[in-house]
C-alpha cells in the first residue's frame, strides 16, 4: 500500500506532467497560429514549426497526426478562445446575439488580416485538404449553428428548410464575401455590414412567420445602412 506521502509525489508529479503537456500545446499552436499567417497553408511544414516551437518532428506528429491535423487544431483552437475570451453565449433573442458574435469576428479578421487572408485562401483553394476546408466551415458556422439549433427548438423553421445546406450555404456565402475584401473589392466597412447582410437574407429563408420578425427588423435596418453607404460613395 502507497503511504500518503508518496501519494502526494505522485499526484504532484501528475500535474507538473500535465502543465508541461499543456504548455507545449498551447507554444506548438500559437508559433502554428503564426506561421499560417506568415506562409498560408501551402508554405507551412512541420519542420519549421518544430523549429520554432522547439519539439521535434516526431512529437508533432504523436500529438496532431499530420500537418493538416496541426493547421486543423491551430485554426479552431484561436477562433474558439475568441469565442471564450467575449463570453459569446447564446440567448434570447437569438438574432442579436449573432450579431454580437458577427462582430466579435470582424473585430478579429481585421486585427489580424493576413490570417483571414490565408483562411480564404485555403478554403477555395483546388488543393485544400478536406480536413482544414471542415475545420474552416466548422469556425464559421460555430455561432449559426448555435443560432439555428435553437430557432428548431422554437419551432421557427420551415418543415422542409435543411440546416446543413442553410450552414454549408451561409460558410460558402462568408468566405466569398471575405475573399472579396481580401482582394480590394470591399472596403472593411462594407465586410461588416455584408457579412451580416449574407446570415440575415439566407435567415429569411428558411424561417417560417413566427420566426422573421425580428429578422425582418434587423434586415431593414441593414439594408438602409448598405443604401447609405453606397450613396455615399457614389457622391464622392
């Protein structure tokens, strides 16, 4: 039988393990994190992180699998401690609250830009692993599907509205807008307000009439914001 004392090493020991493994991980993601931002997926491999992350090859792989098991965590592990950091949990009225969450995420691809830059280029790209395209989809759909999961819960969808092709639809319709600001097409302003302008037009879509209330309000209201602007624009 242990005595309490050996116990007590042991257990001590247990934590300094698991602090140690922890540390490494979050130093093996945040170099990952900076290093997407630097080369994109493309230029990114294992043995410039290992470099930078001081680990070697092997314990790279042991931990993430492959590279894009890597790209993979290093991408939902930022946009998830994003969505920690500001509390995003969802309540009602859910509508709102997606666009608290909506601009949270603009707030964050304009701080960091060559990340957002390199994540669109990775989810059009002919070449792109499917993983990182899923994990791409996954941060982009994280607060829809959150928003979704409830309006069915309501029972404010239509019987034969499909939420995976609403959220496949949604993430297609967000990165194309993204790529567009990447590119020069659009001004950050104009990211904002089409990024909220894509979630509430496909909404009106698959909401029934007990649900586009307050949809169409907030719809409205964006709409007369994009005229706006874009009359402002022409007369300048």
């Amino acid at each position: 039988m242990v005595d309490d004392g050996e116990g007590v090493i042991r257990a001590r020991r247990r934590a300094y393990t698991s602090a140690q493994i922890n540390e490494r991980r979050a130093r093996i993601l945040s170099e990952a994190l900076a290093l997407i931002i630097e080369t994109g997926s493309t230029g990114f491999t294992v043995q410039e992180l290992s470099r930078r992350a001081d680990v070697a090859p092997r314990t790279l792989y042991y931990a993430f699998g492959d590279k894009e098991g890597v790209i993979e965590s290093a991408v939902i592990e930022h946009f998830s401690s994003l969505t920690r950091r500001n509390g995003l949990t969802p309540t009602p009225p859910y509508a709102p609250w997606v666009m608290r969450a909506m601009d949270v995420a603009l707030s964050e691809i304009l701080r960091v830009p060559n990340y957002a830059r390199a994540m669109v280029e990775v989810y059009f790209s002919p070449s792109a692993n499917s993983r990182i395209v899923g994990a791409l989809r996954k941060i982009s759909n994280g607060v829809p599907a959150l928003w979704l999961r409830a309006e069915i819960q309501s029972g404010h969808l239509w019987p034969w509205a499909d939420a995976e092709t609403f959220l496949e639809q949604l993430s297609d319709l967000q990165y194309a807008t993204l790529h567009a600001w990447a590119v020069g097409k659009l001004g950050d302003p104009e990211l904002g307000r089409r990024r909220r302008l894509n979630f509430l037009t496909l909404a009106q879509g698959v909401l029934n009439a007990s649900g586009r209330q307050i949809f169409e309000e907030l719809l409205s209201a964006d709409l007369a914001a994009l005229s706006v602007a874009a009359g402002g624009h022409t007369a300048g």
